[in-house]
C-alpha cells in the first residue's frame, strides 16, 4: 500500500509541477495571439478564468472591417492560442501632459 500511495503523491506532484509551467507559459493581455485551429488572430484584450479551470480569452483582431467599424472580438480557449509576440510593458513614458497645471 506504501508503494502506491508514493505513487499518488507523485502524480499530484507531477500535476502541480504541469500547472506551474503552465501559468508560466500563460496569455498574458495585450499579447498578439493566433488561434491554431482556426487561424483568427489579433490582441488578447480580456481574460476570463472559470472555476472549473477553464481559461478564456477575448481575442480582438486589429484594423477596420469594410465599413470602417472595429471587426469582432471572440473569445477562445487559452489551450488554444499561440502567442506570436509578447505585450511591451510600460506607459506613456517621456510624454509631456497635455494640460497646464495649476502652479
């Protein structure tokens, strides 16, 4: 009995040890994603994390449909999606603010 409970011990360990690695491996917003099933494409721009495990991922493809409107986001499985570049983190850096403040 002593062999096979070292042996569930592992599994779980192996499990959370899967886990990490995949939270490393995460969407992260603003990541330029690609859908390998389906090929849609575009900007992760929401996250959603259900309580069952599941991960989601609002995927708002870029530039203007025909008329000139923004085309629509989808949400996919996180499994799912290929990052092709990682969001660049940061702000407006050096902007100058567009207002006068009060002295």
């Amino acid at each position: 009995m002593g062999g096979r409970e070292g042996k569930a011990r592992g599994g779980v360990r192996e499990m959370g040890e899967i886990l990490l690695r995949k939270e490393k491996e995460m969407v992260k917003l603003g990541d330029k994603v690609k859908d390998s099933i389906t090929k849609f494409d575009g900007i992760a721009v929401a996250i959603c994390r259900y309580l069952n495990g599941c991960v989601s991922v609002e995927v708002r493809p870029t530039g203007l449909d025909k008329d000139g409107k923004m085309k629509e986001a989808k949400w996919i499985d996180e499994q799912q999606l290929n990052v092709k570049s990682k969001a660049e983190a940061g702000g407006p850096g050096d902007i100058a603010p567009s207002m006068d403040t009060p002295e």
